[in-house]
C-alpha cells in the first residue's frame, strides 16, 4: 500500500485533532489561504479586470473533477452545491403523463428529497421505494423503473451507513425503459474511483467539502455530453445564454454543451478554495485513498464488532463506501465527548456515530477512537 501519510503535514488540523469526520467536512489543505489570496489580490489589483483571470479558472477547476472521474473535457460545470445542481437539472424536465414519474429511494440526502417533492406541484409523480433509511432496497427500486419514468435519482453512496449502491442494473434498467438517471456523488467524489462515462448516468451532481477537502460554496454538475444540447433549463441565468456579452432579450439563447447550465455570476473565492483539495485528490489518486479505505473501515468494522457495538454499515468491502456508521446506546452523548477529547467525529440519528479516516489518517487514529468509545460508554452513567 503507497505511504500517504506524507500528506498529513499538508493538513493543518491533523496536529491538533483526531480528525475522522472526512465524509463531512474534510481538512482544509494549507494552501487555501493562498489560493483566496491570489483571488483576493486580483480583485484587489485589477478591479473589475480580474474577470479575465477568474472566468476561465470556472472551466479549469471542473477541469480537474473531469479528471477525477475521467469525464470528457467540458462536460462538467461548477455551481454552488447539491441544491441548485439538482434545481437545474430538474428545471430542464416536462411533467407529463405518463411519463411523469421520478423514482428515488428512503436513504436520499434531504436536500435532494425536499427538491423532489416541490416538483409534484408541477405534476411530478415522485415514488419514494423503500421505508428503512438504512437499507437500499436494490429489486424493488430496480423494479420500480418503467414506461412512467421520468427520472431516476439515486445515491452513489448513503449518507447515513455508507452503503455502496450497484448502479449498473439501475442503469440498465433505465436505459431499457428510456429514462433518464442522475447519481448524487457527493459521497462518492474522491473517495470510491469511477469513470463516469462507464457509469452510463445521465447526470451526476454532488459538491466539495467532504472527501475533496473543497471546502463550502463549489458543486458541480456533469451532464452526458450527447445529451446536454437537448436540455434547456429553466434555471438559466445570463451566463446561460450563447452571448453572456451581448445583453439580449429573451427568450434566451442558450450556449452550447454545459455552459448552458453556469446560471449567474460563478462563486469565484469558493472555487479558487476548491481547486487546492482537488489538487490533491487528484495526485494522491482516488484508487489509492480507496485502497487505504478499505483496510481502515474493516479495522473500524472488527474493532467495533468486537467491543459489542452495532455496525450500520454493510460489512462486504465492495456494498460499502469509504465511512463506518456505529451504533451504541447513547450515541449522540458519545459523539459529544469524543468531540470534547479531541476526536472529531458526527452523529446521524436513527444510524449512529460516523466514523471517515481519509487518505491521511492513521490506523493507530482509527484504533484510538474505539478504546475512546469504550471508555466513554464505560463512564457514562446508566440512562445517559
Ligand atoms: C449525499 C448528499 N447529498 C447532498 C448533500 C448536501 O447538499 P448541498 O450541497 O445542497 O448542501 C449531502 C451532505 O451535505 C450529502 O451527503
């Protein structure tokens, strides 16, 4: 396994905490402040000149998601997080029966739900599969896609047990039946390596600040390139249209391929953040961080099995993503203390404790963060 532990000086925070909450927030690299300097030096310099230098950056940090999952070039933009990549994307469809259904599942993020579910004003027929978040129902959701669907969205992994969606037969199944599919990546992105092209999706959406150590305010959007040119989004702002420059009046223009999808004034100092954790993700290489991953979650897995707790996570290597959910009585009060010694972590109700070692923690972080807990559940009063 490639030693990435070398990184661990480029992430300030992992000096002073047991940091393994990476699918949440992942460590800011210490280059950021520069990078937010060079932005705000441009504005602060050129003034209104800085556009020149700032635009053309917009296609240069999607450029390295592309390269991530290896999507063609120009066939990814940035936005500023899930919602409004989703919004987007959704503002691009007609309702209309019999084929106005979406089909997603309990497990989904509630950002994408809350969206969905603002679409049945339009007519939308959204079939929500499954009642256990915690459980991917694969047949039933699979089963579920036909001639009525619209759209099909789907999670690459959970959120709350990090269980790894096959999307293959999604696909396929969509494909038979001529829907469209759009996978959330969000907790995907920088951790499990995929080619999107090989994925067959429609769309894929997700945002930054988790295992790309992006930090907050950068989503993104990846459209099939065969397709982009067919789709005209509601949600279009001026740099939508084929002649930003030009201050025409509608209807709209709209530019060609996935610039129809920028909207208004690009999120400048989010991205030039952004493009630091890329950076690194790319040249750590997310074949590597999986490799690292799957040895730590199992360390996690044993290590919390053996000590009586609940593990919400599916035990096969290959049916889970990069995190370990774990379960104890008094979980949230536990998840409090560890923060309070120095471990950070998360709880998600309903699932547990998250635990995401990244590409630079070590086993002796993730073997620390057991004993803690044990010691924890150990000292807490009976009844919490
Ligand atoms: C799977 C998934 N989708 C979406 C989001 C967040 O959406 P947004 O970028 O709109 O805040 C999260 C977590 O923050 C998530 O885990």
């Amino acid at each position: 396994m490639p030693d990435l532990l070398a990184w661990r000086s480029r992430f300030p925070i992992l000096a002073k905490k047991t940091y393994l909450i990476n699918n949440s927030l992942g460590a800011m690299p210490d280059s950021v402040p520069a990078a937010l300097a060079e932005y705000t030096d441009l504005w602060a310099s050129e003034g209104v000149v800085a556009w020149d230098t700032w635009l053309p950056e917009v296609s240069a940090v999607a450029g390295i998601l592309e390269d991530i999952i290896a999507a063609p070039r120009g066939s990814m933009t940035m936005c500023q997080n899930v919602t409004n990549a989703l919004a987007a994307v959704l503002s691009c469809l007609e309702y209309e029966p019999p084929r106005n259904r979406i089909v997603c599942c309990a497990g989904e993020f509630p950002t994408v739900e809350y969206l969905l579910d603002g679409e049945r004003r339009l007519g939308a027929e959204v079939v929500r599969i499954g009642s256990d978040p915690l459980v991917f129902p694969t047949e039933q959701f699979v089963d579920a896609i036909d001639h009525h669907t619209l759209l099909v969205l789907v999670s690459h992994v959970l959120f709350r047990t990090a269980e790894l969606v096959d999307l293959a037969p999604i696909v396929e199944r969509a494909r038979q039946f001529g829907a469209l599919v759009l996978v959330d990546a969000y907790q995907s992105m920088g951790s499990i390596p995929f080619n999107v092209m090989d994925l067959g999706v429609d769309f894929l959406v997700g945002g930054s600040v988790k295992w790309l150590c992006g930090g907050p305010g950068a989503g993104y959007l990846f459209v099939r390139p065969d397709l982009v040119d067919r789709l005209e989004p509601r949600l279009a702002g001026w740099f939508s249209h084929a002649r930003p420059f030009g201050f025409e009046p509608p209807p709209i223009v709209y530019a060609p391929g996935i610039s129809r999808f920028t909207g208004g004034t690009p999120n400048m100092p989010a991205y030039y953040q952004a493009r630091e954790g890329y950076r690194i993700i790319r040249e750590v290489g997310v074949s590597a961080i999986r490799e690292k991953a799957i040895h730590q979650t199992q360390l996690l897995i044993e290590g919390a099995l053996a000590r009586g707790f609940t593990v919400n996570t599916p035990l096969e290597p290959a049916r889970r993503g990069n995190h370990v959910t774990v379960d104890l009585p008094h979980a949230e009060q536990v998840k409090d203390e560890l923060i309070r010694r120095g471990f950070v972590v998360d709880f998600r109700p309903g699932a547990g404790i998250r635990i995401a070692p990244h590409f630079y923690n070590t086993d002796d972080e993730c073997r620390a963060i057991l004993e803690e807990m044990e010691t924890i559940a150990r000292e807490l009063p009976a009844g919490g």
